[in-house]
C-alpha cells in the first residue's frame, strides 16, 4: 500500500465491518513483538466509522502499508485495538469460539488446578481474548466484558460458553467504571439460565465459600489467591493468624483448615464480613475468631500507650486492595505499604511468617521487595523471604504482555 490516503476500503469478515488503522511511522514495533495492544497515541489515522460505532474489527498497518494483524476497535478508549491475531492473514471466523474452547480445556484437566469448582476459565490477554473474564463458580459462570468488541460479542460468546462449558448459568457482571471508559452501555443480568436467589456455594479443596455473583469485590471471589490459601493452610497450625484486608475470610477460613489457634479477620466493609462470617460457619471453624470491622491502618497503628497488640500475631497475611491504581499514584501507594508492614511488624511475634500481598501492576515485583525491606529496616527486624508468589495456573500472563502481571506477593520470615 502507498503512503498517504487511505487505501484499504471497508470490507467485511463474517458480515462485520472492519475499520483500517493506520499506524504512526515507528510505532509499529511493539506489535511485531505480539503486544496486543495499539495505544491511542500510535494511531496515525482511522477510516471512518460506520454508523458512529465504537467497536468492530480493526485492521491494523504500519505507516508503510504492511498488514500487522487485526484486532478489536476501541473508539473511545486509550487501548485503541485490542489485537486478536498478527499478521496480513484475514481472523478465521471461528477464532473466538476457538480461543474460549481452548481455554476452557487447558483448565480441564489441568493438575494444577485440581480439587476445585472454582476456576477461573478465560483470563483476558492470557488466554488471547483481551477485554474477557470469566470465572466458573459451581454450576455458574459469571463474564465480564470489558471491551466494547467483547461486549458486541455478547450472543456469540455466551453461545459458546454454554455449550464448551455446560454450566447451567451464565451472569454478565457490570464494571460501570470500565463500561464508561470504553463507552458502553452498563449491563448486568444473567445471558441464560435463571439466576439463584441468593449465594453459590463453592468448594475449593475442602473449603468451602459462599460467592455472591452479582455484587461484591471481582466477580464475586479471589480466585487468584487460591494457592495462597493453600499455603496458608499449611502453615497455621497452632498459630494465631491475622488476616487483614480480609474480604469474605479466604484466608481466614483456609487458616482455620489448616490447624491455626486463633484468626483474626480486619475488614472494612460490613457486608464482606457478613459473608466471612457465613464462610466461618459453613466450614465449622472450631478455633478462636475474631471479626473486626475497622480501617486496617486504624487497626494497627500504634497508639499512644503500651502497644496491646506487640507480637499478638504469628501469622500475618497482608492483601490491601491495588494502592497504586495509576502510574502517578506509585510513591504514595510505596508509603502507604511501608507504614503497614513497619505496623504489621510490631505486631508479629518473634518466629512470625508474613503473606504480604501488592496487586497493582504499578508496583511491580522489585518495588514490592524495596518497600518490604524499607519497612524491615525501620522495624529493626530482618526479614527473610522464603517463596515468591503470583497469580496461580488459571490467571495465565502472555510474555507477549507484561501488563498482565498484578498480584505479586511475598512469604517473609521474622
Ligand atoms: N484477602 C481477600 C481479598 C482482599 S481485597 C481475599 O483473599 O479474599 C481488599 C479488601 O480490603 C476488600 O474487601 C476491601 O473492602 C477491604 N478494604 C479496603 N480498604 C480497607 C481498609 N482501609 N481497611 C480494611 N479493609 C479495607
């Protein structure tokens, strides 16, 4: 293709209208290494838009005209395309159907992933369907869509989760943040079957959760913190935990399987320690609980007086919503984070074990450490680290993106 007007008329794939993406000259080099995203700024210039639509297939070229690949258009986000397949050749029509199927069997049977009904079966750019979510919780999927080409998919997507997955509903879960980004309507509701009256219950190796789909943190669970759980399971016993930033007590609960003396669970939000509280109880939780409705900060500074709490804990796990959720925001998400661990440190006893939990993309895994030793040197405690922690097998990252990395975490020893 020549420089300068645009040469490629709009033409269809499987009844679509695709529109042409012209990139900037030199912006072109992070889709050759497969990143699946074209930022609105490479953007060099668009055919127009049939009917003012923000979705619909884009096809994108470099400057020089060379075909890149294709993707899913974004008229009003700053992820301009969201690619779905490189190169000059035109998507198969049957790569959407074909990326959910293959995700959902990589899960299957996958042993890392064993002994649970809770999975999470399509993880955006890691399973290639960027602007898609979807966690199975039982008999239920619940599917986010967070780009408006997903959303524009919605029959067909739903369509082929129910038939790979044999779930017997599906709950499109609203993101009114992401919804309005993306300029899309805000949509919640089941896309078949009939929604339960109330929670669904799950078992994830033994414990057992009660998951709201239609309201509450993510899609209703931390699925990401599944192996976690297991970890902490493992290391309570005869301990007393602390977990705080609980949410619906998946720590706690796991603490409790795994032998611990006594958990405590700080949360803020009331209807989430409702939950723990139900989870408690359904997993017959014979040690001593504490549930504590307060600003986790608030919880453990310092006042004052004798700190009551000095070495109360032998066992914390720390997992803060993301602190840092823009770029500019990372220095005070840094000292926010240090202020909690220094006070979680006063408040763990001498052989203690911290699961220290940063899930903002913003503060990457290096940061993470620095801020963990900041905090053990004004402390005055070394700490040592004895396992790395991320996303478990369900969350899968592309190497193609590394944005996709977020929860990142830490098992430290006092
Ligand atoms: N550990 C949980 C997930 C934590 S998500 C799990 O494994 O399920 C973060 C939680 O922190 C949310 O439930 C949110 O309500 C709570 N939260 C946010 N700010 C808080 C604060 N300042 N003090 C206590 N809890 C807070």
């Amino acid at each position: 293709m020549a420089h300068g007007a645009l040469h490629y008329p709009i033409v269809a794939i499987e009844g679509s209208s695709v529109i042409d993406v012209v990139l900037h000259s030199g912006r072109d080099r992070s889709l050759r290494r497969r990143h699946p995203w074209v930022l609105s700024g490479a953007v060099d210039r668009v055919s127009e838009l049939p009917g003012g639509s923000t979705g619909g297939w884009a096809r994108v070229s470099s400057a020089e005209g060379e075909v890149l690949g294709y993707g899913d258009y974004s008229g009003n986000s700053a992820l301009r395309v969201r690619m779905l397949c490189f190169g000059k050749d035109e998507p198969r029509s049957d790569l959407i159907q074909a990326r959910l199927s293959a995700a959902i069997e990589a899960r299957r049977t996958h042993p890392l992933l064993a002994n649970t009904d809770a999975v999470r079966l399509v993880n955006a750019e890691g399973d290639g369907l960027p602007g898609l979510v979807v966690d199975r919780y039982a008999d239920a999927l619940v599917v986010k869509f967070a780009s408006s080409g997903m959303a524009a998919r919605r029959e067909e997507i739903a369509h082929g989760l129910k038939e790979l997955s044999h779930a017997r509903l599906g709950y499109e879960r609203a993101d009114p943040t992401l919804s309005r980004r993306e300029g899309m309507s805000v949509q919640q509701g089941p896309l078949w079957g009939t929604p339960p009256s109330g929670p669904v219950e799950i078992d994830e190796r033994g414990r057992r959760f009660w998951v709201d789909l239609s309201a509450g943190q993510k899609t209703g669970f931390y699925l990401d913190q599944r192996d976690h759980r297991d970890l902490v399971q493992l290391l309570s016993s005869g301990r007393r935990v602390l977990d705080l930033f609980a949410y619906t007590g998946g720590f706690s609960v796991a603490a409790a399987a795994g032998g611990a003396r006594a958990v405590t669970l700080v949360e803020s939000s009331p209807s989430a320690l409702e939950v723990a509280n139900a989870n408690l109880e359904t997993n017959r939780v014979d040690c001593e609980v504490e549930c504590v409705r307060a600003d986790a900060f608030r919880y453990l500074r310092p006042g004052k007086g004798p700190d009551h709490r000095e070495g109360s804990f032998d066992l914390l796990v720390i997992d803060p919503p993301p602190l840092a959720r823009r770029k500019r925001d990372v220095g005070r998400a840094a000292r926010a984070y240090k202020d909690l661990l220094l006070f979680a440190l006063r408040a763990a006893s001498p052989d203690a074990l911290i699961l220290a939990f940063a899930c903002s993309h913003h503060v990457g895994p290096e940061l993470f450490r620095k801020i963990c030793f900041g905090a053990s040197l004004d402390a005055g405690r070394p700490l040592k680290v004895l396992r790395e922690l991320g996303a478990p097998a369900d969350h899968p990252v592309a190497l193609d993106h590394p944005e996709g990395v977020y929860l990142k975490g830490l098992l430290l020893q006092v």
